[in-house]
C-alpha cells in the first residue's frame, strides 16, 4: 500500500473504538461436539428403524 492510502491517526482510532465496542459481538456457549455426535446418532438409528420397518412391511426383509 502507499503511503497515501494509509489511514490518519483519527480515522485510526475510531475505527479502534467502533471494533472493541462489543455492538457486533455476541456471546456464544462452547462448541460441545460429542453432543453433536450423540444427536446425529439418534436420528441415523431413527431413520434405519423407520426403513427397516418399511422394509419388513413391504415384504423385502
């Protein structure tokens, strides 16, 4: 970048003061994977036992 291009120590400072203002930010609980893991194998088992049913029904099983 050139020089020109540059932001003045005023610009600089605001753009500081808008972004640790904390507007923007929100407050997140932590990413909890093995609860993720236990829903995805809840539904997979639910969707199975839901095709294994139509499958015995159907005649295929």
């Amino acid at each position: 970048m050139d020089e020109q291009n540059r932001l003045s120590e005023e610009d600089l400072e605001r753009v500081r003061s808008v972004t640790s203002s904390g507007y923007n930010s929100t407050e997140r609980k932590p990413f909890r994977g093995l609860v993720l893991l236990a829903v995805l194998w809840v539904v997979i088992a639910i969707l199975g036992g839901v095709s294994w049913l139509i499958g015995k029904n159907a005649g295929y099983l």
